[in-house]
C-alpha cells in the first residue's frame, strides 16, 4: 500500500470510534488577523482531544494475541484518557502510567474510562521504567503517546477531514509538542492538501522542534516553564524526520501571547480549550502580516482544562 492508501485505510478504520469534529470559523477572528481561518474543533473529540484519533488506530493494529494481554502508556493527561477509552470500546485492557502530580481531574477521567493507573514519581524516567515494568510482568503492549507510526496515523485523519471540507486551504497550523499530531498533519497536507504547506507553532519556554529543525538532530528542553502542560515533551525519532520532510517551519510564541489567544478563542468563539490549542492561533496573531488574505487551517487540539485553574 502507498503511504496515501494507508491513511485512507487508517480513517475507514477509525471511522465508527471517532466524532468527526466540527470546523468553526469566526468573522471577528478573522477580521483581526486579516486572513479566513478554519477551526477544526478536537476539543469535540470523544474524550476531549485529538489524541483518541491515534490511540484508538494503535490498538485496532494490535495482534489478537496482543489485544488480548492489554495495552499500556505513560501520559499525564490526554493520551492517558485516549488509551483508556479507546481500550474500553475493543474491549482491551488498558494500564496508564501517571506521574504523581497530574491533575486530579485527569486521574478521575482514566478511571472513569477503566484504565487502570499505577502512579510514579515525575521524571520521564520513572514513567517509562514504569511502564516497562508493565510490560515485562503482564506482557502488555507499550503505546507511546507521539512516537508511533500508527498514533501518527490516526492522528492525521483530523486534517484529512478538514481539508475534506475545506479543500482550497493553503497553510495548515498545528502546535508542537511530542510531534505526534504536527507529523499527522503534515502527511495529510502533503497527500491530500492542494499546494498545502504545514507551519508548527510552539512556546517560546519549550522550543526543542524549533532548535531541532535548525540543527537537524533532537534537541531537548531545560524548562518546562509553560502553561502550554501539552507541549512540553520532546520530539522522537519517528515523527522527526516526518517533520523535516513536511513541515515548512516553526514560529515560537511567549506565554503572554498563548494566554491572549486562549481568552480570544473562549470570548470569541464560545468554545472551551486548552492552553496547547490556542498556541497555534498566537503564532498567526504574531505574525498576521505575513498570512493576510490567506485561507488558513487550525487543529484545535483538545479543551482539557481545569477550570479551577484558568490563567485569566
């Protein structure tokens, strides 16, 4: 199969597990970046991100002999409600590995949704030894939330379904942070777009796909200081060179312009969403002299947020 064919297989696939979101415009929004932007709306998306796109794509690829011992993943948050829902519709077991400190709201959803958690300390470290740990006594399969072919896959079908509704666009924008969803879009602009190029938006506090890009390896972050909590994994060695492949560039953006673009989406748009998913809207707010006129597509990440916790 062609790379094209396998991304259409992969959405026939996925079909009857997913919502198939809504793509919203805003005439205010538009009027003040000067371009015609398109939302595609994964804040929608069963358990609230884009995220069950990939999950459940993995665990419908998975051997009968492997979805009979389970799954298991480390995520903190929205993977982690991915892999628990996406298991409980094929009947699968799922084991999530959770640091300690994630939110309490988060743990609750993966419970709701029958994942069983085993908690760690909060080092990438620790959570992966967890998680191999798991797979050495039950003999479940390890799903990375990002670097996994088939994660990326099924996380593409959010900009094919876009550009199936809104075929003319001519730049997709998707933030950055492990680089599962930015490498699925790029693979959907780039087999079903029309001259579609892919521009990254990450936070300034977090910018490792913008230095790896530049330098061509993986660069690692020594902060973690950014309210985008989505964005602040590293890139693998799976998605990268998808990324260098497809993606045109990075534009970085400061916490004060994630927030203002977070707020502008809540009061504009009457729609609720994370910090991660208003990354992409600052980068075009930043730079809107060089998209004017434009018809320009967003995926919305996710709307996973703490109300307890809002940043206005």
């Amino acid at each position: 199969m062609s790379k094209k064919e396998i991304l259409e297989a992969c959405q026939n696939r996925i079909t009857p597990y997913i919502h198939r979101t809504p793509v919203l415009t805003s005439t205010a929004i538009n009027d003040l970046v000067g371009a015609s932007l398109f939302f595609k709306c994964e804040n929608f998306q069963r358990m609230g991100a884009f995220k069950m796109r990939g999950a459940t794509n993995a665990i419908m690829q998975l051997s009968d002999a492997q979805k009979q011992r389970g799954v298991v993943t480390h995520s903190s948050g929205n993977f982690a409600q991915a892999v628990s829902l996406a298991a409980k519709n094929l009947g699968i077991s799922a084991e999530i590995v959770m640091p300690s400190n994630a939110p309490a709201v988060k743990q609750n959803a993966v419970i709701g949704y029958e994942g069983k958690i085993t908690l760690c300390e909060p080092t990438l470290e620790a959570r992966e030894n967890a998680a191999q740990k798991i797979v050495a006594d039950k003999g479940a399969t390890f799903i990375h939330p990002s670097n996994d072919i088939d994660v990326i896959y099924g996380n593409a079908t959010a900009a094919m379904e876009l550009l199936e509704d809104q075929s003319e666009l001519e730049i997709l924008f998707a933030p950055i942070g492990g680089g599962g969803l930015i490498a699925g879009t790029a693979l959907a602009a780039h087999f079903f777009g029309k001259n579609c190029s892919v521009i990254g938006a990450e936070p300034e506090e977090v910018n490792d796909a913008y230095r790896s890009l530049q330098s061509g390896k993986i660069e690692q972050n020594k902060s973690a200081n950014t309210i985008a909590d989505g964005l602040r994994t590293t890139l693998g060695t799976i998605n990268f060179p998808i990324i260098q492949n497809y993606v045109d560039h990075i534009i970085t953006v400061t916490e004060e312009q994630i927030i203002a673009a977070m707020k502008l989406i809540w009061e504009r748009m009457k729609i609720i969403v994370e910090p991660s998913s208003a990354v992409a809207l600052a980068a075009i707010i930043a730079n809107k002299a060089t998209f004017q006129n434009k018809k320009l597509g967003i995926i919305i990440s996710g709307g996973n947020v703490d109300l307890k916790n809002l940043p206005f």
